[in-house]
C-alpha cells in the first residue's frame, strides 16, 4: 500500500503494488471502490458475480464492484493501481455506479489517448528497471487529478454527508444521515446509487461486512472493537453469508495467510475502513 499525499486524499484511497513470481494465484477481490490499474507483467483474470470473465489489459479500469469477484492471477505478475473514491470515479468517469459495475473497462472508454500512452510507456519501463512503481503511481495521480467531470456540488455534499455517517461509527442509524442533509430522502438514495451504486442502508450494509473481514484479517485489533462490530450481526449465519456475498471466502478462510489478507487492509478501503484505521491508531 501506498498513501496518497494530502493533495489526493479525497480522490484516491491507496495506490498499491501487487507483486509474485507465482505462476498461478487464485483469489477473491473484496467488493471495492473503482479501480485504475497498470499491469506492468503477467495476467489477471476476473470472474464477476453474475458470471461474466474478464481479462486484464496493459492500461484498464476495473469499475466499481458491488459483490466479490473471483480471479486467477498468472505471473510472473506486477500489477499497479490506484483505488479511486467514489467522487473521483465520476469526475474520471461520469459514469453512475448503479449501472456501470462489476466489470473491467477498457482504458480508451475512460481515458485520453495521451493518458494511455504515458501509462503503457511507463509499465514498460517500470518493466526494465528504469523507473520505480512509486513513479507509476505518480502518473496515475496525474491522470486521476485530470478527471475531466465536475460534480454538482449538492451532489458533492450528499456524498460527503454519506461519508461522514459510514465513518461515524460501526452501526450509524439512517435518521442520523437524513438529519444532515437538507434534501430529501428520495434525492439522498438517488444520489447514494449513482455515487456507490445502492441506496444508504445497503452500503452500510456493505461496508459492514467489509469492516467485520478486515477485523478478522486484522488481529491486532482490541477486543473491544472486535466485539462491537460483531454485535452489528443479528446471529453468525448472517455474518458469515454478508462476508462471502462482499469478500468471496468465509470467516475461516479470512483468518488464513493470502494475498486477500493484504486486499483487507483498512487503510485501503476509505469509508469502509476509516473506524478501524482509528482504532488501529489508539
């Protein structure tokens, strides 16, 4: 993982560097936020919820995903990306995440055909040791901050009012989120499903079990916190079904050593991990 400067803090989560000399990794992708991804080596094959397989490219966009996803990495593999927030996706993109999810994009539907250029001349020489991944993450923040979209700006407040609720705490109450916008319900869940794709109480749905898998990824979490999200839970039959839907493994293949084990750092994760980012920081 690699933070992003201040500057990009509310356009990019993390930028990250996927790395293995494996020949064949299988594993399944949590449900995240839109990705902008540079394969540098090797392959990435996708295999979404309602069945469709997708296969990486040099430069492509893997677009917001709602459910798990299966895929099989062939390397020797580098892989770079950056994990965009949900406003910088429409500023990028334009495209609402209720319709356009679950899928990889190709880069030339999203992006200027100078942007793929620079992103393709910089995996080949990330490729030949002449410049570091760090200095691809670097011209992926350039290409994020040039997203040519704005944002309504009442639409900008829902989004940053639905931000703030999820990261006030595990379990939020909807009345608090509607209590701190000044439009209507009917607008916030129309906004909420072109920003993250379903209406608030199933994003925070989401999130949740994204939360209880980086628990269970995360030992060193205190108990307290631990049990405070697991109270979120009605009984285990539903936490275990919310984590497989969300994160595609169960509470016992979480625990175990994986690549997915990395994917569940919160700090990767913006609102969905931002309480646990502040529990690991106490």
């Amino acid at each position: 993982m690699i933070p992003p400067t201040a500057a990009l803090a509310r356009s990019v989560h993390t930028f990250y560097v996927i790395e293995t000399e494996a020949p064949r990794i299988a594993e399944s992708i949590p449900s995240y936020s839109a990705q902008l991804i540079v394969m540098v080596r090797g392959r990435v094959t996708f295999t979404f919820a309602d069945g469709t397989i997708a296969r990486s490219s040099r430069v492509f966009i893997n677009a917001p995903q709602l459910r798990s996803a299966d895929c099989v990495i062939e390397g020797p593999v580098l892989q770079i990306g950056a994990s965009l927030t949900h406003m910088a996706w429409q500023r990028l993109s334009n495209l609402p995440a209720d319709t356009v999810h679950d899928r990889l994009l190709a880069a030339d539907g999203i992006l200027a055909p100078d942007q793929i250029a620079a992103l393709e001349a910089a995996a080949d020489a990330c490729g030949e040791g002449l410049i570091r991944p760090e200095e691809v993450c670097a011209l992926l923040a350039d290409t994020i901050a040039a997203g040519p979209f704005a944002l309504r700006p009442d639409h900008a407040d829902v989004v940053e009012a639905i931000q703030r609720w999820l990261a006030s705490g595990f379990d939020p109450a909807l009345a608090d989120l509607y209590a701190d916008v000044n439009v209507s319900r009917r607008q916030v869940q129309r906004i909420s499903r072109r920003f993250f794709g379903v209406p608030p109480a199933q994003v925070l749905k989401r999130f949740r079990a994204l939360r209880a898998a980086m628990v269970l990824a995360q030992p060193d979490l205190s108990e307290a916190h631990h049990d405070a999200l697991m109270a979120t839970y009605f009984d285990q039959a539903h936490l275990i079904r919310d984590i497989r839907r969300y994160v595609g493994r169960t509470p016992t293949q979480i625990r175990q050593p994986s690549l997915m084990s990395a994917l569940l750092d919160p700090a990767g994760h913006g609102d969905a991990g931002a309480p646990l980012s502040a529990a690991a920081a106490e």
